[in-house]
C-alpha cells in the first residue's frame, strides 16, 4: 500500500509551535534540571495550560483529538530538547493518561484525565517490579478484593514521576494462579492509605525525570478504582505500550537528531590537520551512515504511526521502530561524543548528556530484546 509521509498543514503548523516550544522553554534549562536530577514541573504546567497534554484525548475532556502522527511530532520535537524532560511527559501523557482514555470510567477520566490534561496532575505508570521487568507473569504485587475495595501489597521499581506523581496507575495481580491473565490495572493517588515513597533512585542518564521505588503496604482503594474489567490489565498495558513505543520511537529519532546536528555543525567548524574535520573521508562517510540511519528511524516510526491513524494492525511495526529508533540512537548519540572529542566527554557538553540519556530507550518498554521477541512472535515464531 502506499503511504503518504507529508504533513497536513495542520500537523505542519503544530510541528512549528512545539518546536518553539521546545526551543524557548525546554532547551535552556535542559542541562541544569539534568544536574539537579529533578524533573521540572513547571514545564508541565505550561504544557497543560497551552493544551498540548491533551492532544491524543477526546475533545470533552479537554483534548484535542489528534492522531498518533501529530503525538510523534511532539515526541520527536521535545526530545530533541531533553530526553530527561520528555520522559517525565511521555509516562504521563502516553502511559497514565492514555490508560485512563482508552479504559477508564466516566467519573475517572473526569478526576484525573481532565487535570492530567490540564497540567494540575500528575500520573506515573507502575508496572514494573524488583522481580518483574520483562516478564509481567512474575509479577508478585497482588489486589485482593477487601469490603468495597481492594487492598494492595507489592513493591513497584523504577517508576517514572513516582515521587512527584499525584495518581499511579498501578498492574497487580487479582487472579495469581493465571498469570498474565490474572492482571488488572488500578488507580492509587498518593495520598492512599498504605501507599509510600521509600527511596527517589540515581541513574546514569535522563537524570531531568524523577524515577523511584513505590510500595504498597495493605493500600486499600475502593473498588471504583480498578481501571478496565478485572483480569484484562496485561491486555489493556500491552494496547497502551503499542502506542507507547510508536512514540517512543519518535522521541528517539529526536535525541539522535539532537546529537547528529551537533555533531554536524562541530564537524564544519573543527579544524584539525589544517582543515575541518567534516573535510575527512572518514568522517563524511560517518554522517553519510548517520543520515541513512536517522532516515531510516523515521520511515520507520511514521510507517507506525500511519497504521495506527489508518486503524490498521500495527504490533510488529510499532516494535521494529522502538527497536531500531532506540538502537539508532544509542549508536549517534555515542559516535557524537567520538566527534567532538575531548570537549565531548565534559560535562558542560550537551552530546554527553544525549548519549546517558540514549541507553535507557533500550531498557524501558520493552528492551530491545523483547523487542525482537514480539518481532518473531508476529512473523509466527
Ligand atoms: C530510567 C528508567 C525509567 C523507567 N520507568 C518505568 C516506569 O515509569 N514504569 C515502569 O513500569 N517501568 C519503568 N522502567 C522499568 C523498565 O520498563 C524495565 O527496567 C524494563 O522493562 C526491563 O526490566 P528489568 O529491569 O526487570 O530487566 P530484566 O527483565 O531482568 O531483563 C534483564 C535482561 O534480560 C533480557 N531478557 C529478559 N527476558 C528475555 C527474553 N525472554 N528473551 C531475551 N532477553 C530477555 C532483557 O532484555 C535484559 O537485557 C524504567 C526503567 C528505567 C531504567
């Protein structure tokens, strides 16, 4: 089938106004939020405030309606500026928002899809565990039905906004003996009985997003709370993730761009040998290979995203474009640091700071190999 990869002027203007945004408010104060290790929520704030949280969402709640295509245009555009700030807005938007979209209840999009959208809210997506990363089945948080509710008891790791978050959208087990299939999502707000903070967590890159370790001591909700039908969490996570990974893709194919016209602009400017350093075979076929890369990234996340738009199968496409977006980026954002030599490896560089913040694309949702996983499991493997 053919594909049409131009943009409506509609998805071209917004383009325009998200870069601005990105360029104005995210950019400059990308490399201090990285060094206090603090996700600025302020820029969330303004986000809301111009609508732009709300654009995959219904226009009822607040939204605007948009299509997958416009979500990787932000993602591509806020990456560019901060893979650290843009990972605390994707969780919220594209995981917790998103969750409660496709499956919450009229009285939950209404107390926390609506505020989510406005910026007066926070959500962070729990689905990971100390025991239970790629392998959801392992997964020992249980959801016991108690009175009108259910009590909570679990430990949930590496959760993005966990510290800062005002509601997590939380996976438990209510039906252990099914294994996957005995998972639902619920809605915890911070203030729950039983919930807790213990520890914020130090990582290697994206330091400009909050990440922490939650827990779950006899945290009773009521049983309005369970987000979807009991027993379908992991189905409805896995519809959640595949957009989430289209998007994901886009945000990588950012953060590579980011450190590919860096690396461009430094390579005419450097001189070495007596002339620039962009003058060297070796290093023009190094760009060449790089824009081949980038080109291929995006052919890839917007082939995604059409299908999305189109309401056509999507699965296998959406995982070949976080695997190879992710994976491309990881190789630019490295070979950056190459081209910049010494200056590079400072700290005051912003490609060292988009080379930590590449390697965590290949970890979080899904590795790379689980990636190829559902690659091989669509191809009937
Ligand atoms: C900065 C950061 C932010 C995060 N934010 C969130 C968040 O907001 N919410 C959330 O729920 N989670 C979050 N995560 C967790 C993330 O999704 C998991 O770390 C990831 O899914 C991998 O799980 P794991 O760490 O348990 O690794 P493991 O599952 O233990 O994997 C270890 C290694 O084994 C490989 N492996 C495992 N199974 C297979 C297999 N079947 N075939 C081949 N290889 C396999 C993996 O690919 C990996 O290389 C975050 C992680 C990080 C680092």
């Amino acid at each position: 089938m053919a594909i049409d990869l131009s943009l409506t002027d509609e998805q071209s203007l917004f383009r325009d106004a998200i870069r601005r945004f990105a360029e104005e408010e995210i950019a400059p104060i990308a490399r201090e939020y990285d060094e206090r290790e603090e996700f600025p929520l302020h820029v969330l704030k303004k986000l809301g405030e111009l609508g732009y949280l709300g654009l995959r969402f219904p226009r009822e709640m607040g939204g605007s309606g948009a299509d997958t295509v416009t979500a990787a245009i932000m993602a591509e555009e806020l990456g560019y500026a901060s893979p650290g700030i843009f990972l605390g807005i994707y969780v919220h938007v594209f995981l917790a928002l998103n969750a409660i979209a496709r499956f919450g209840s009229d009285s939950q999009k209404e107390a926390y899809l609506k505020p989510g959208i406005a910026g007066d809210k926070v959500g962070a997506w729990a689905f990971a565990e100390p025991d239970a990363g790629s392998d959801p089945g392992s997964m020992t948080t249980r959801a016991v039905v108690d009175g009108d509710g259910y009590r909570i008891n679990g430990t949930k790791l590496y959760i993005t906004n966990g510290s800062i978050a005002d509601f997590v959208v939380v996976t438990a087990a209510t039906d252990p003996e099914r294994g996957i299939k005995g998972l639902s999502l619920f809605i915890v707000e911070k203030d729950a009985p039983g919930f807790s903070v213990p520890r914020r967590l130090h990582k290697l890159g994206v330091r400009a997003s909050d990440t922490a370790e939650l827990s779950f001591q006899d945290c009773w909700v009521d049983k309005s709370q369970i987000l979807g039908e009991e027993n379908v969490g992991f189905a409805n996570a896995m519809r959640t993730l595949t957009e989430g990974r289209i998007v994901s893709a886009a945000f990588a194919l950012g953060a590579g761009r980011a450190a590919f016209d860096q690396s461009l602009a430094h390579a005419k400017e450097r001189v070495a040998f007596g002339q620039a350093i962009g003058k060297f075979q070796g290093i023009q076929w190094q760009f060449a290979d790089m824009a081949l890369e980038l080109e291929a990234a995006k052919l890839l996340t917007w082939q995604a995203a059409w299908l999305a738009d189109q309401g056509l199968p999507h699965i296998k496409e959406s995982s070949m474009a976080k695997l190879y977006a992710t994976e491309m980026c990881a190789r630019i954002t490295g070979q950056a640091v190459l081209l910049h030599g010494g200056s590079g490896y400072m700290m005051d560089s912003d490609v060292q700071r988009f080379y930590r913040d590449a390697k965590v694309m290949e970890i979080g949702e899904g590795t790379s190999h689980i990636q190829r996983n559902t690659i091989a499991r669509q191809l009937g493997l």
